[in-house]
C-alpha cells in the first residue's frame, strides 16, 4: 500500500528535522573542537552521524512504500554557545522538542490505519527514550560539576569515549 500523500509529505519533513540535528549537532562538535573539548567535539560528532542515520531511515521507508522522497533545504545552525552545559541543555530541548514531532506522526499513522508506518515509527519512539534519557545523564553531571574545570574535563574524557566506541 502506497503512503498517503500526507503521510508522505509528513515523513518527508521529518527526514529534513532530522538532517537539522546532524546539522545543530556538527555545529555543537565545531563549537566544542573550537574551545579545546574534544571529547565533546567526537561525542556531538557520533550524534550528527546518528542523526543522518534517523533521516536516512525514512528516506529508505518513504521509498519502499512507493512515494517520493523531497528534500527540503535545511536550516542555519546556531553557531554560538556559552558553555558545555549550554550545549547539553539545548540537546535536551531539541530531543524533547523531536520526541514530539515524531509523536505526532505516530498519531498521524495511528489516525491513517497505516499500520506499517505506525510499526516503522516505534523504532523512533524507543530511540527518543534513549536520547532524552542519556542527554539528562549527561546534563546531570554537569550541572554537578558546576564550574570547576578539572571535573568538566573529566566529562569530556568519558564524552570522548562514544566517538572511539563507535556509538
Ligand atoms: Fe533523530 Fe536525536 O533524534
């Protein structure tokens, strides 16, 4: 069974928010590269990868079910932030903020019947858990390590551990 054409366009912009992340994130790893963070820099730069990853997923799916894929351009990061704990504190947001967008097309494909899209979609719902989940980790430990430069540089060593375990 073919997409709808609103599910179709639905699953298309997904494909551009998730592109938006790698984007925000590639730009989040320069920020971090740029202040001498490298395991920051690899930890956002693993992300940006998982974030092609999500869109590359629904690229494949809006194929394989007979509609087309339309690319739209793809937004301006931000280029500044204040601090590693701004960094993290905007991940946060943003997932919070992609858990919804991939909660209404869940309700999209639910409203449509459109069950192999429903089913397609839980994987992106369990995934939004695990995001959220080890960005607030993550966010906990720097709002503990506060402004002390030797327990932030602690942190980025363990952040630094992601891009070398390929996660
Ligand atoms: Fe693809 Fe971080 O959500």
């Amino acid at each position: 069974m073919m997409l709808s054409k609103k599910m179709a366009k639905a699953l298309n912009g997904q494909i551009n928010a998730e592109m938006y992340s790698a984007y925000m994130y590639l730009g989040m790893s320069a920020y971090a590269a740029d202040k001498g963070y490298n395991g920051v820099a690899g930890w956002m730069g693993a992300q940006a990868k998982e974030e092609m990853g999500h869109a590359m997923k629904i690229y494949g799916f809006v194929q394989s079910r007979g509609a087309k894929v339309e690319l739209d351009a793809i937004g301006k990061p931000p280029a500044n932030y204040t601090s590693v704990l701004d960094v993290f504190k905007k991940t946060l947001k943003h997932e919070q903020h992609v858990t919804g967008l991939i909660n209404k097309l869940f309700d999209a494909a639910k409203a449509e019947k459109d069950h192999a899209t429903e089913i397609f979609l839980q994987w992106f719902v369990t995934e939004q858990v695990e995001e959220e989940e080890s960005v607030t980790d993550i966010l906990g430990k720097l709002e503990m390590a506060g402004n002390h430069p030797g327990a932030i540089y602690m942190i980025d060593r363990e952040l630094g551990a992601r891009a070398t375990a390929g996660h």
